[in-house]
C-alpha cells in the first residue's frame, strides 16, 4: 500500500497539543526540549498551559505545530517503526505544515526549522499593518470560479486566492476592502458561504512579499538537504528534492496559492491510497475525504493514534 504522511497548518493548534505524547514517550519529550532550546523560550510550557491568545500569535502557532507534528513523527518511529524511506511514497504539508514535512524527511534540523518558523511567523505578521489586510473562506465554489470573484474584487487592490483546499473551499486574501467585496461577488455568484476569517495578516497573496524577501535570507543561512522521500510542494503541487528547488518554493509559498487540492490528487494519482495527518487537529484529514474518494485518511497525534498506526503497519 502506497502512503503518505501529511502535516497541518495554522488553524490546527489547541492548548494542550502534544501533551500526551510528551507525558507517554521521552521521544517526545526530547522534541519539545530541543525546540525549546533553539528558541530560548519555554514554547511547549505555552502550547500546554495556554493562554490560547499567546498561543495563536503566528510567532508562536507555527513552530508549535511543527513540533506536535515532530514529536509525533519521533515516536512514530521509535515506537511502531517508522522509516519514512521505506513506508511512504510522499510527504506534504499545509502553508508551514511544509517545513515539518521537510523536518520530517530530513531535509532540515529540527532546530533550524523551529528557528525559520519563528522568522516566518514574525515576517508574516509584520509585513502588512494590522487592519489593512484579511482573508475570507469561500464555501461552494470551485476553484476557477473563486479565482474570478478574486479578480473581480481587486479593483486595484490586492485579493488573490491563498488556499485551494478542495472541496469547493477557497480561502482569498489581500487588502480589507478587497477582500470583503469578494464576500459580497461570492454571495451573488451563488456561494454556500461566504465569511471573513479572524486571521492576524492576510497570509498567502502579493501583500506578503516583506515577508518572502526575509525568508529568502533565512534559507540561505541553513543547510537544507535532500528529503529521504519526495515533498509535495505547495506552489508546485509536485514533488521536489533538489535542496535549492525546496528553497525556493519555500520563498514562492509566502506570496503563493496553498494548491492542497492539487497537491492531494497528485499524491492519489501515483497511487496513494493511505494519508496519515501527523500532528495536532484533523484538519486534513477531512479535506483528504473530499478530494481523494478511495483513499483512506487518519491523524495521528496522541498514544492511542501511535498504537492504531502501528497496528496497522504490523497487519
């Protein structure tokens, strides 16, 4: 059976995330230390303790949902032997679920990845003023027709298409104004939903180019290597190895379209038919279902979820 492991994005972290595993496994454990240390900060006393408004600043969400997923991948492979190499055919992850697929392969250092994470998190929040930008979901619309309602409501502005998340669900992204006349040419265009979301910078469109050029010289400091297995890249929706391509499209992604949808297919198309969600929530999990009929999908973020997988490599 092909598989491929998937990592989440923002919107998936809760207070308490990881906990369990950290409490269940020293594999764990070490993770959340090491993250801790590369950013001089008691990240996972805020992931486990709260408070949930600390928690959701983009600084802090990204590297802690990089390290559930991280810790969760560890004991994946101390406790129901996990090699990637040989057990998966593909790995992904949504906008910074990226960089823990990348961690996860190989491709960076734990510690690196906390620390990108921590930049992308800051630039990101950083680069437009809070106030002038927002992001709305667009439920009911397929992915060409969400693209016009985007180019209708940019009038000089920026609204462009940040997440195709399949299943007829677009999220676009730019200035304000823009981005509620979207909400409105949605509602006439027929869509099921149409509603802005509570986000702290519109992530994924042109606005955020401050912060792609300060990820540009983050990615030079490190080293990057090739993954043990492909990545699915967001802006591609296509694997990638090549230390350089992964850098680049990790610069694209900041100012580019979360192709989800896409890169889902591909992954079903080679002949995936098992996705495993390493990490906090089940975010992808559902979005797996709506893109990929056949396929089965599942999370994996507690002991419990560690037990069931491992039963199943053992079948």
């Amino acid at each position: 059976m092909k598989r491929a492991f998937i990592f989440p994005g923002q919107g998936s972290q809760a207070v308490g995330m990881g906990k369990a595993l950290a409490d269940a496994f020293p594999q764990a454990k070490a993770v959340f230390d090491e993250v801790d240390e590369a950013l001089s900060q008691k990240l996972s006393t805020l992931m486990w303790e709260g408070p949930a408004e600390e928690l959701t600043l983009t600084a802090n969400t990204q590297p802690a949902l990089m390290a559930v997923s991280l810790a969760a991948m560890r004991v994946l492979e101390a406790e129901a032997g996990l090699d990637l190499k040989k057990h998966a055919a593909f790995v992904a992850g949504h906008s910074l679920g990226e960089y823990s697929a990348l961690a996860a392969a190989g491709s960076l250092s734990i510690a690196d990845t906390a620390r990108l994470l921590r930049i992308r998190g800051n630039a990101m929040q950083n680069a437009v003023p809070v106030g002038q930008g927002a992001m709305a979901a667009l439920l009911g619309l397929e992915y060409d027709a969400a693209l016009e309602v985007a180019r209708a409501a940019a009038q000089g502005e920026v609204c462009d298409a940040a997440n195709d998340n399949g299943g007829a669900q677009v999220v676009v992204s730019g200035h304000k104004a823009a981005v509620e006349r979207a909400v409105t040419i949605a509602q006439e265009k027929g869509a099921k939903r149409a509603v802005m979301l509570a986000v702290s910078a519109p992530f994924h469109c042109a606005l955020m180019q401050p912060a792609a050029d300060a990820m540009r010289e983050a990615l030079a400091t490190v080293t990057v290597n090739a993954p043990v297995v492909p990545v699915v890249a967001n802006v591609e929706a296509a694997p990638i190895t090549d230390p350089n391509a992964i850098r680049d499209a990790l610069v694209r992604q900041v100012t580019g379209t979360v192709r989800w949808r896409e890169c889902v297919a591909y992954m079903a198309a080679q002949g995936v038919e098992s996705f495993h969600e390493v990490g906090s929530g089940k975010v992808l999990t559902g979005l797996v279902k709506r893109i990929a009929a056949g396929a089965t999908s599942s999370a994996i973020g507690t002991p419990d979820d560690v037990a069931a997988f491992k039963a199943s490599l053992q079948g």
